[in-house]
C-alpha cells in the first residue's frame, strides 16, 4: 500500500544541490561551487542562483538540467 509522493520526489530532485556537478562542464568548477554555496546559504536553489548571476540563460540551465537526459548514455 505504499505510494510514492510524486510531488515531493520531482521538488527535491530538482531543488538538489547536489546536481551542480552538471553545470561544472560549461560554467567550470570554481563558478559552479560559488553557485552551489550561495544557494546553500541562502537557501534558494541552483537555478535562482544562476540566473540571479547571469551566468546563463533560464533555456540553457533547463537543457543542462534535464534529469531523464542525465540518466541516459550520450
């Protein structure tokens, strides 16, 4: 009788930290770990964080931060 809470799952895989390692290929290392310190001290998410520093698009973080691609081979 256990049912998964589908709202809650795709909330904390989308406002996880932990996903910054994504972003490192095309912001690099040092930006990305600013990014995810600032969301964790904040407590906001990557992506407000992101887009409050301009770094890039809303379109851009979107397709980088696409879960089912991430777990697919390229």
């Amino acid at each position: 009788g256990i049912k998964a809470n589908k709202k809650r799952i795709d909330s904390l895989l989308k406002n996880s930290l932990m996903l910054v390692t994504s972003l490192t290929p095309k912001i690099g290392y040092d930006k990305a770990a600013k990014i995810a310190k600032a969301a964790h001290k904040k407590g906001t998410t990557l992506k407000e964080e992101i887009l409050k520093s301009k770094i890039l698009t809303e379109k851009e973080y979107d397709k980088i931060m696409n879960p089912f691609l991430m777990t697919r081979p390229k």
